[in-house]
C-alpha cells in the first residue's frame, strides 16, 4: 500500500520545464485525498520548489538540491548534508578557471557568476555556427529555466561566498559545449567524499557524497514512519536513480533514458503528456 509519493520535478512532474498540468494537479490531489503523504525531492533549491506550489492547497516536504536538504512543509530545514565548505570553495575557483558556468546552492539563495549569462548565449550562438539546422528554442528554453529561479543572485566571483557563513549545499556546473563539461566532469572525478550527479545533458552536479535523493528519501521516510516499502518515486535522470532503485514502487518518464527506464517497476508517459498523473491514476485503481 502506497503511504508516500516521491516526485521530481524538471523532466517529470513539470511540463516544459514550467508549468504543473491540470492533470496531474488532480491526480496529486486525488492522492493526498487517500491519505498519501506527497514529496518532492529534485535537484532545484527547496524555495524555488515550493514557490511552485504557492497556489495549491497544500505544500508538501521538499528535499531539494539532490538531497542535500529536506524542508519540512512550513519551509524549516528538517536535514542538510552540505559539502565541506574549503572543498566547495576550491572546485568553485576550478569551475571559474576553466569558464564554465555553474550555480552554488547556499541556505535561500542560488548564485552564478556575472559571467554566466553572457557565456551560455555564447555557447548557444557557437552551436548555431557549427550545426546551423539545430534547433535552438529547447536550449534557449533551458537558460531562461536557469535565470528564472527564485531567489537567483549574479556574484562577482566565488570568493563572495568565501565571505559568508553560508553553508553550500549543492554545486551546478553547466554548459552547452560538450567537451568542455566533459572536461570539467573529469577535473573533480577523483574527489574523495564528492559525488558527481547528472540531471540533464548539459550538467552535472557536485555533492556530499551522503547527498542524495535516496538517502533523503530514506531519512523522510523514517521521520514519517513510513517503511520504504510503501514509498513509490517518480523521476527521468540520474539523479534520481537513488531513490527509484530503494522505493517499493518506482517509474520512470517515457523521456527517460533506457537505463533509467530499466530500474523501474512502472514505465509511466512523458513529462509533456501528464505521464505522473497517468502513473498515480493506475496506482490508485488497484
């Protein structure tokens, strides 16, 4: 018996990457209406996930930022793994050093180098040149997701965060150049107690190495006296692999990969064709 729902957001719940359907509103509802507890666990920072639901009836726990945190409902941080701050602040200097983009997840805030916006238009325009029948509304798309977060800061330079008694939660690197995020994936590859994470094609992640949705589904789970049996999860990327491969139930979207999709119990539809709410609505009926 499902007792609680975890949900990702980009590339599942949301449909380009905005907008929360009609459907599957109702379906998150109808379950809530049984009784299940609905999480959202994604690798967005926990205020920017919960701006979404500002007009639902109910906000749910987030854990955020791949599970280095876990808000309860009212917004309090429940859990954090962050990284260690010395290690954060050196793999933020080699992110500048070799220009790549990258967003540091701090407590209430997202922050980006001044250079950023600049640099993935750039890289957007490049491809342009090299592959001239490429179409460029899905990445144009994705930078404006970028810049629309909440609570979203451009800083002068990674040593701003040098300054703070912030804790940082979570590392975004980020580029449409493949090489060049190739590149920067193997610079921190062999980094003791960090793990590297994707959530699209264009990113990676850097985290704890005890930072991830798994264990933070698991840590909410026992909080809640819900046995991980009775968990289902949904999700379309490697990020999300830690907890479909622990919950009693888990499906992944049509959009995502065949790995992803050969982890899971349930291979539900697309994030753009209410594939949660079609995967709720067939749970819900037996």
């Amino acid at each position: 018996m499902i007792k609680l729902l975890a949900l990702d957001l980009d590339g599942t719940l949301l449909d380009k990457g905005k907008y929360i359907s009609k459907r599957n509103i109702d379906a998150i509802l109808a379950a809530k209406q049984k009784g299940i507890e609905v999480v959202i666990a994604t690798g967005r920072a926990n205020f920017d996930a919960q701006n979404l639901f500002k007009d639902f009836p109910f906000t749910p726990w987030i854990i955020g930022t791949n599970g280095a945190t876990i808000h309860n409902p009212s917004g309090e941080l429940f859990h954090s793994v962050p990284l260690e701050k010395s290690l954060a602040i050196s793999m933020l200097k080699v992110l500048e050093e070799n220009h790549l983009y990258y967003e540091a997840f701090i407590e209430g805030e997202i922050c980006a180098p001044q250079y950023g916006q600049k640099l993935l238009f750039e890289e957007i325009a490049q491809l342009k040149k090299t592959e001239p029948e490429i179409d460029l509304d899905h990445f144009q798309l994705e930078v404006e997701i970028q810049f629309g977060q909440s609570e979203f800061h451009f800083i002068s330079s990674y040593q701003k965060l040098v300054e703070t008694n912030s804790e940082i939660y979570n590392i975004l690197a980020y580029s449409f150049d493949e090489d060049k995020l190739k590149n920067g994936w193997s610079q921190f590859s062999d980094i003791p107690n960090i793990t590297i994470v994707q959530s699209g094609v264009h990113n990676f992640h850097l985290q704890h190495n005890q930072a991830s949705k798994g264990n933070a589904l698991t840590i909410l789970a026992r909080k809640l006296q819900i046995d991980l049996v009775d968990c289902a999860a949904v999700g379309d990327n490697y990020n999300d692999l830690s907890m479909l491969e622990i919950a009693g139930l888990s499906a992944a979207m049509g959009n995502a990969d065949k790995e992803i999709q050969e982890v899971c119990d349930f291979v539900t539809k697309s994030n753009n064709e209410d594939g949660v709410a079609y995967f709720i609505e067939a749970f819900l009926k037996d």
